[in-house]
C-alpha cells in the first residue's frame, strides 16, 4: 500500500463542490470506523490523470453490513437525501451532486481488498488497486445490457479500461 498526494484534483474546478459533499459523508464513516474505497472514475483519474472524462460522482465500497448503520447517521443530515438500490448500493445526493455507496461484497469480491492512500486537500482517499479497478471495469462491460441507451456509457467504460491498461 502506497501513498502519495493527489495534487492533479486541484486543477479541476469543477471537482471542488463534490470533494465538500464528500467530506460531509466521510464524516459519518470517521464516526463509525468506516475505511470506503474509492473505485470508479475517481480511482480511474487517480491513475490516469485524463481530464477528458468528467469527475460527475463518488463512488465508494464498503461492508453491506455498515449500510442500516450509515443510513441511521444520513438521516440525521440537512440538505442530503438517498435512496436505497436493489443492487447492493445506496445513492446520496446533495444539491445534483452524488456519491455511491456500493456493496464491497457484490462489486469487488473475490478480488483483493487493496488500495493506495493518497491525500489531497489534507483529505485521505483510499483508491482501489488499478488492477482490481481494471477487473471491475471488465466485468462492467460484460454485464451491462446491450441496450441502444447504454451506448455511450459502454464507450467511456471501454475507453477507461483501454487507458488503465496501458499503465
């Protein structure tokens, strides 16, 4: 496990109201003993660097078991709603942004719990190891429906997949 610091965020503008949001939700994790990894495109930025695909949420794994105790504590929250998915996942929003929490045991096992820890803005990130996030991408691609809607978002997973390999 390395860690370094995550300085490129800095030139994004536009990530700087959902890292607010997110700190707001680590909070509760602090509170609860709660370790997330970041997975997704924030972890995919992280080893890449390409700004040409936008930063538009966080997602994040953690233990199903932690879900009814992170919904308690998000219920005590002004201004932040979530809906609960039957995918293993629950949604939280702030002002049109939005920060997934996934069931680590339904989208990561049996791939290995690692990640790196970088900081950025004094904040600590523990982001998925790129050969997990490669597999996880993978398996994306290979379970998504094929459905005319789907099209673009097939496009920037295969995209992702192709620049995380080259590393």
């Amino acid at each position: 496990m390395k860690s370094n610091t995550f300085d490129e965020l800095e030139k994004i503008d536009s990530t700087k109201p959902l890292f607010c949001f997110y700190k707001k939700i680590y909070k509760i994790f602090d509170k609860l003993n709660i370790e997330p990894i970041v997975y997704g495109g924030l972890a995919y930025f992280y080893y890449t660097k390409d700004e040409t695909i936008p930063i538009k949420d966080i997602d994040l794994l953690v233990p199903k078991s932690d879900f009814i105790r992170i919904q308690e504590m998000l219920d005590s929250l002004k201004n932040i709603t979530y809906k609960v998915m039957p995918w293993h996942s629950i949604e939280i929003f702030e002002n049109g942004m939005k920060i997934d929490i996934d069931s680590i045991e339904h989208f990561l096992d049996p791939r290995p719990r690692e990640f790196n820890k970088a900081t950025f803005d004094n904040f600590c990130f523990n982001f998925l190891n790129r050969d997990s996030l490669v597999s996880v991408y993978e398996e994306a691609l290979l379970n998504m429906p094929k459905e005319l809607k789907l099209i673009e978002k097939r496009k920037k997973y295969q995209k992702k997949l192709e620049n995380l390999k080259k590393l």
